[in-house]
C-alpha cells in the first residue's frame, strides 16, 4: 500500500505527550461500504416500503414551448386504483408557495421560479404539468397517460446564441433576449494592451457538449407526513441533504426544523442530486395533501427529459503569444446555456468558470466575458467539475494550438509558462489564489510513464494508423464553506462520527473512519461513521466540487481532537494524574514514566457514569463547525496516446495516465478510484456523450439507446502516478480530487487527436470526438 508524505502528528503532539507508532491516515484501507453493496443489502430510496405507501407519476410535456389550455385528469382520475389526480390549481389552492427556488448564483433578470406544475405554460419537453398518484407504481404510470393535455405551442429556441437574438422568441416576458446573466472578469483594458503587444495572437472556437447525467440510480423520493407532529420526512437520492431541507421548506411553505431529510444509499450523484426537482416535492406536498406515505421515482426517460444537464458552452478563446512562447494573455467569450428556468447558472458563473482560465500558467492578463441564455431545453446545472472542465478544456486546446502554431513541442511551451513552487502562493490575473504544488515534477511523472522523450514528431504504427499524444495540465479549485462534524463515544468505547456531508461513492466511511481512529489512537473498526440525516447533524452544506475530505474530514478530525482532550482528562481523574502528564497510546491512557495506565473503554464508561467531579462534564461528545483557511487548489496532468484510423476515423486509446495532486491523501487507493470513475466519465464527453434536440426542442437523445454512455469495453486500462504537496489551507493537507477526471480527460484526448491529425491538416475536432466526426475532419482538410 502506498502511504502520503508525513503530516505531522496526528492524534497528538510532542507538547501533550500522545504517540502513534502506526498512522492509518495514508494507508489503502479497504471500503468498508463494498460488502453491504456486492452481497446486494444496501438499501436504496427505491428499496423503501411504507405501510400505505402510494406511488407518485408525473404527466410531461412533450411540447417543448407553449401555453397550457387545458389539462383534463378526469379519465385517470376516475380509474379505481387512483388516489388523486393534481394540477397547478390544485398546488396553487393549497398552502404551499409551489415552487423551486432560483439559481443559487445572482441572474440579471427575475424571471418567474419554476413550478411543481406547469402554471400557464411550459418552457422544456418533460416539463411537470400533472401528477398522478395511484396505489402502485404501474396504475400510477397507466393513470398519467390517460391525463390529456392541450396546448398552443410557441416557436421554440433551443441554441444559447440563437436565443439572444431579437427573433428569437422570449421565455419570459420579464426578461429581454432571454439573457440570464452577463459577466465579465478580469480587466480588459489590460487584456487588450497584452494582445497588441504579443507578437501574435492564437484563436480558436470550442464546443464543450451537453452532456445528460446518467447515474446507476434515477432520482427517487419517499415521503412521510406525521399529523401528530405536523412533521415531513423524506427519504431521498441527495448529495446534501441540509440543503434538500431548505429546499423543501421554500416549496412547501414549511420551516426546515418541520422537515427531516435522510439520504440513504446512493447510486451515484454528479451534481444531478444536488438541485431541486419538482418530483421530489411533489411527493412531500401529496403526502401532506393526502395524509399518507407518497414514493416518486423517475424513469430513465424521465431523468433524461427533465433532470438537470450540464456543460453546453459556446466559447471563443484567443490566447497573446510572443515568439519564444511566452504567454502574454488570454481572451475568452463564452455563450452558456441555461435551460428553461433559472436554476444553474452557478456552473457558467466566474467563481467556477472564469476562475481557473489561468490553468497551471503565468497569464499576467486575461479577460473572460460570459453569457448565460434561457433556452427551451431542460435546466443546465451542475454536472461533475461544474465549470472546472469547461475552463480548461478551453485553455489546454489554445495551449496545444498556440504552440503547434509557433512550431514548439507542447510540452517545452507548457514548461516555459507553468508556475514554479516557489511562485505559490500565486493570485491569478482573474482572482484565483493557488496555495500549493509542484506543476512541473506532476507533469513528469505522466510525460515519463509513456516515454514521452523517446517518441518522434511523426508516428503511424503497423496498420497505418496515425498515433497522437495529448497533454493537459489542471488546476481544480475545491473545499469551500463550512461542514459539521460531531464525533460522539459510547459507553462501551466504541466511537460514532457523523458529517453534513454525504458519501455517494466517494468511500466516507472509510477515510473518516481512518481520521477519527488516528485522532483517538482507537481501533479503526470501532468507528462508525453516518451521514445522511438532518436529525443526526445540525447543519451541513454536502458533498459536491471535490469538498467532502477537506471541510468535512478536517470537521470529525477537529471534533475527535476536543473529545481526546475530554477524555484525557477523565483518565487523568481515574489514574489520580495531571492530565498534563497522561498520554494516548494505541487506545491506553498512561501516565508518563509510570506503569499506570486506564484503557480508552473504561475511560468511556466512567465519563458516562455517575461520580465525576464537579469540573468535568459528563460524557465525550463534541460538534464542530469547520471551514478551511481558504480554497485549496489541487492539480494535476493527464496523458493520452491514440490510434487514428485515416479511412475510418476510428480511435483507439492506447494509453492513458492521469498524474495528480491532491495533497495529502486519506487512503490513495479510494483516491486512485476517485481519478478512475472521473476519466471514465471524462471519456465519455469526449468521446461519445451528446444531448441533441432539434430545432423544434424535441429530446432526441432521451434513452439510452440514443444517449450513447461508454460501455466498459471502451474505457481503456488507466495508469495513475501521484505527488504530494500538502495544502497550507487546511489543517490535514488535503485537497480535492472527485473530478480530476472529468477536467483533464476532455482536453487530453482532444488534444491527442489533433496531434495524431497535424500531418493531415486537422487543426480542431470538437467534442465527441465520434467516428464520424473524425473522418469528416479529415475528409474536410483533404478537400
């Protein structure tokens, strides 16, 4: 197993005297999650039974614009196993506001907020515009479908830049030219003195695709209303759970503390269960209607329709060169979709896009102009890196072009420009401060694993197929605002820690697991670790941007601290001790130079029981609000070698490494999973996944049988390589590292490919890069 560099001492210091021979911080532990999961005992939301329970189905809109005439229930409504049948005016007789809330990021308009149920009129195909509920899911389903609508349908836009222009038809009447929200950063003047000072200038347009979701869980909610306590609770799929809460308590007019969110197993987030749905609330809002248990879960299609997208930028990036390759500045206007309702304009916002346009470079001038566009297609939102890809798969491909055009080897021109350790920390021309790293020596480890310094600059292999080498440097910004941890020992001395985040994947229960164990000097089997429920935890913001080890592996960690020092003190009452001369030592309290010692149990059991002195609080128990110094910045190259098929357009990927950093890793074996799950994910946006509609916003990727997810056998066997630089920002070194993956591998395999087609006459394939795609490139240089 391989182990982190040192951190110093973790469950104790010099100054009070604890030892730990043995860190558990840094060791591949096993996932202590896999077994319940391989023997098939994890309990997902839709696994959940409830005495009386009901089943919720939606009725979408296949129109993608247009104004609701009339929605007649009466035929579902009348069939005997249906409930209810309910509409907007049924929501809107109620008690409950009906809506989900706005982006969380500020738009420059105030259109209308979504409803749970189409009001007067809908704005995307799959829209919510009745719902149906009935006494199992399949009547559920064969009741909607007899619910009919009428609509009269509205031209449709669908394109981001389309829609902004004067013809296009608006969305909302309180927002001109469907523009959400215009940014700008950084300081143009600057920026414009750069250009015309660099000896040239290198532009190129990109595309980074909408992509779909497609987590092995669709969506899925079960809600409980007690009538004694005038209480909800919610069983649902949630990368955060707290804010779940808060959403609920916005769309059905209650207080949060009358609402209890548990988020059991979860089958995968993205960023797709970390925003508001009008399923999930519907199903709170006919529970409390009905009086009884109400279960929603979405369809594939229905997901696919209606579930938050991501990505779908537009860009036009120009980067100032001079002749020896020095950057000067880089320039950047991007077009963002938005969808049909102001929920997720965060991803195109600057703090997560603008940002991080530097990548690992010196840029001493850049300016980023964003536009954000309502369209008649579903919501965009966040989808794993959430801006962080789409900002260096535009800076990485003008790299790549930049140096292709002055003549360099790629690599030399990134080396010239990459910051040095000693330049951290180093503050952007556009406001990101990075804390720490070591570009280069990353970079090296990636570049040596496929003997990049052996390769020649033409190569086509024995079937004729030309082979490319694609670099990408990143830079990730992860581990904002605050988390909870409380970190509670029983009686009997076994140890439970809980968090506001929530472990969908990303192997919590282990690594917090280890944190806690080392900072006790226990027995890592002794702790168990929860997450997932707002009664447990008083507040927390969730798992999501690469955030969870730093805010709330540091919030158990600091907890564990304070309950050590509580117990330290019972034991230094039990062995009659200054607990200034009492030490931890693998679970036993010893008082130094002595042979006294009290174990870690019966210091738990006296602390519980009675005959404590009067300046010592009963039990060992501590909550912590944790929020690191500031943003850690981790970082990272990847390398792809592929194989071009000329007559074809076939590509193969020969190899793939992914060299990172992410500080201190908890346990590199969860970590090296973290990078796999990522680049795969990676390679299906750049080589397969598009979300298409036509022209009228018609879904036409809405299975998947049309929506084309990597299957196994195209994801290639991937090599990872790892530094260490230990973030100053936070009190375990650690960084982020759940979407490396999905930033590096997009602009490696782009630029891979358009090494493998430089001696065609290829400048640029924008994603996927399909079969096709490839081969009409090639087929369009040719001409």
């Amino acid at each position: 197993m391989s182990k982190s560099a040192p951190r110093g001492d973790a469950a104790g210091s010099a100054d009070d005297g604890d030892e730990t021979d043995e860190s558990l911080v840094g060791e591949g532990v096993s996932r202590r999650e896999d077994a319940a999961l391989l023997r098939g005992e994890a309990e997902f939301t839709d696994d959940l039974r409830a005495p009386g329970m009901a089943h919720l189905a939606l009725v979408r809109s296949e129109c993608a614009h247009g104004d609701v005439v009339d929605v007649d229930t009466s035929e579902a409504a009348a069939r005997e196993d249906v409930v209810a049948a309910f509409t907007w005016a049924d929501v809107a007789a109620s008690d409950a506001p009906g809506t989900l809330p706005l982006a969380t990021g500020p738009l420059d308009c105030d259109p209308p907020e979504h409803p749970l149920l189409a009001r007067d009129r809908v704005r995307y195909q799959g829209q919510p515009v009745a719902a149906v509920v009935a006494e199992d899911r399949y009547a559920a389903a064969d009741a909607a479908r007899a619910v009919d609508v009428t609509y009269d349908e509205r031209e449709a836009v669908v394109d981001p830049a389309e829609a902004t222009e004067q013809s296009a038809p608006d969305l909302f009447e309180e927002v001109p030219n469907n523009l959400a929200l215009t940014s700008e950063l950084g300081d143009a003047e600057e920026t414009k003195a750069a250009f015309e000072d660099a000896d040239r200038v290198v532009s190129l347009d990109v595309e980074n695709n909408r992509l779909m979701p497609t987590a092995m869980e669709p969506r899925a909610a079960l809600a409980r209303w007690s009538a004694g306590d005038e209480r909800l609770t919610v069983e649902m799929t949630a990368q955060a759970p707290h804010g779940e809460r808060r959403k609920f308590a916005h769309s059905l007019g209650l207080t949060e503390s009358d609402i209890r969110v548990v988020a059991p197993r979860v089958g995968g987030g993205f960023g797709h269960k970390n925003t508001p749905y009008p399923g999930d609330s519907l199903a709170g809002w006919a529970a409390m209607e009905l009086g009884r248990p109400v279960k929603w879960t979405a369809t594939r299609r229905g997901n696919y329709l209606a579930g938050n997208h991501g990505r779908d930028h537009r860009t036009r990036g120009e980067v100032a060169v001079d002749d020896d390759g020095t950057i000067r500045g880089l320039r950047v206007e991007t077009r963002a979709n938005a969808g049909g309702y102001g929920l997720g304009a965060g991803p195109a916002m600057p703090a997560n896009y603008g940002t991080l346009l530097a990548s690992q470079y010196d840029v001493p001038a850049i300016h980023c102009e964003t536009s954000v566009a309502f369209t008649n297609t579903a919501p965009v939102h966040s989808y794993r890196g959430a801006g962080r890809p789409e900002a260096i798969y535009v800076t990485e491909r003008l790299v790549d072009a930049a140096a292709r055009e002055l003549g360099a080897d790629p690599v030399e021109f990134r080396r010239r420009n990459q910051l040095a350790p000693e330049d951290l920390p180093h503050e952007t021309a556009v406001g990101a401060s990075y804390d720490s790293g070591d570009y280069e020596a990353t970079m090296d480890a990636a570049l040596d694993a496929v003997d990049y310094a052996d390769r020649t600059a033409t190569e086509r292999d024995d079937d004729g197929r030309y082979v490319g080498v694609g670099v990408a440097c990143l830079v990730e910004s992860s581990g904002f605002s605050f988390e909870s941890g409380v970190v509670r020992v029983e009686p009997d001395g076994n140890v439970r820690a809980y968090a506001g985040t929530h472990s969908h994947g990303q192997g919590h229960e282990t690594t917090y697991a280890q944190i806690v164990a080392d900072e006790l000097g226990v027995p890592y089997e002794t702790v168990a670790v929860g997450e997932g429920d707002t009664d447990r935890i008083p507040k927390g913001t969730g798992t999501f941007a690469s955030r969870s080890t730093i805010a709330g592996g540091n919030a158990v960690a600091e907890s564990a601290r304070e309950v050590r020092e509580q117990a330290r003190q019972v034991a230094g009452y039990l062995l009659d001790a200054d607990p200034d001369a009492v030490a931890l030592d693998e679970g036993t309290f010893r008082v130094c130079g002595s042979d006294e010692t009290v174990s870690f149990a019966e210091v738990a059991a006296a602390a519980y029981g009675p005959g404590l002195p009067d300046d010592l609080s009963p039990g060992l128990e501590a909550t912590t609000f944790y929020e690191p110094e500031g943003t850690t910045y981790p970082h990272g190259t990847h390398v792809a070698v592929v194989a071009v098929d000329p007559e074809t357009g076939d590509i193969e990927i020969l190899r793939y490494v992914a060299a990172d950093d992410c500080g201190e890793r908890v346990n590199p074996t969860i970590v090296e999973g973290q990078i796999h799950g990522g680049v795969a994910q990676g390679i299906g946006q750049a080589r397969y996944e598009q979300t298409a509609y036509d022209d009228d916003g018609e879904l036409l990727t809405d299975s998947m049988q049309t929506y084309a997810v990597p299957r196994a056998e195209q994801i290639p066997e991937m090599e990872t390589r790892a530094t260490v630089s230990p973030s100053p920002r936070n009190d375990l070194g650690v960084k982020g590292v759940g979407e490396a993956g999905t930033i590096g591998a997009p602009p490696a395999l782009a630029n891979a490919v358009a090494d493998a087609l430089e001696p065609l006459g290829v400048r640029h394939v924008d994603m996927p890069l399909t079969d096709e795609r490839v081969w009409r490139a090639i087929r369009e240089a040719e001409r």
